[in-house]
C-alpha cells in the first residue's frame, strides 16, 4: 500500500512537471515566496551579523524533498543579494536553513 501511494505521489508531481528532488526553474516570487522571505528576516540579519535597510525578495525556486526547500533571492541593495534556503515541512512549519551573500547578482541555484 505504501509503495502505491508514493508511486502516486510521484507520477503526479511529474504530471504537474515536478521532479520529486530537483529544483524547479528560477521564478518571480509570489506573495507566498515573498511573505516567507520577510517572515525569515530577523532569522537571516541574526545569521549574517548585519541589518538591511534593503530587504526586497524579488526570485525564487523550490525542491521537492521531505517537504519543501525553498531558493529566495532577496535584493539588499547596493548591488548585492542574499540567497535563502527554507525547509519548509510537511506539516508546513518552516525553518531558515542557510543564507548566503553575494556582493553581485549571482544566479539562484542550489547551496
């Protein structure tokens, strides 16, 4: 039973043109991305040991996993971006699992 069950789960993710462990392609983020993104920002200012006056989610992509692994390129001005990675649960709890700067625009990718 459990093997039909996540054989369903697959071909329905593949069906909706998800591959159950890749990332997905690089897009613009939606309210959902961006809310998670300003909700992770005393998380991620905690993290790298500065503030931003600059905190402007503006791409994302995701992986499905256990759960979900969200990518979020936020802009923080002056040229430079911070990356987000956020598990998020199955159960929907999320979590701030790295952040990494680049002092140019570098492309959202796995870290």
């Amino acid at each position: 039973m459990k093997i039909i069950l996540l054989v369903t789960v697959a071909i329905s993710l593949v069906a909706l043109g998800e591959c159950v462990g890749s990332m997905s392609e690089v897009l613009p983020v939606n309210n959902y991305e961006e809310q998670m993104a300003y909700n992770m920002k005393n998380k991620v200012e905690t993290l790298l040991g500065m503030k931003f006056d600059t905190y402007i989610p503006v791409e994302y992509a995701h992986q499905v996993v256990s759960g979900t692994m969200y990518f979020i390129k936020v802009d923080i001005g002056k040229g430079a971006f911070v990356h987000l990675k956020i598990y998020r649960d199955i159960g929907y709890s999320i979590a701030l699992s790295d952040a990494i700067i680049f002092e140019s625009e570098a492309v959202l990718e796995y870290f």
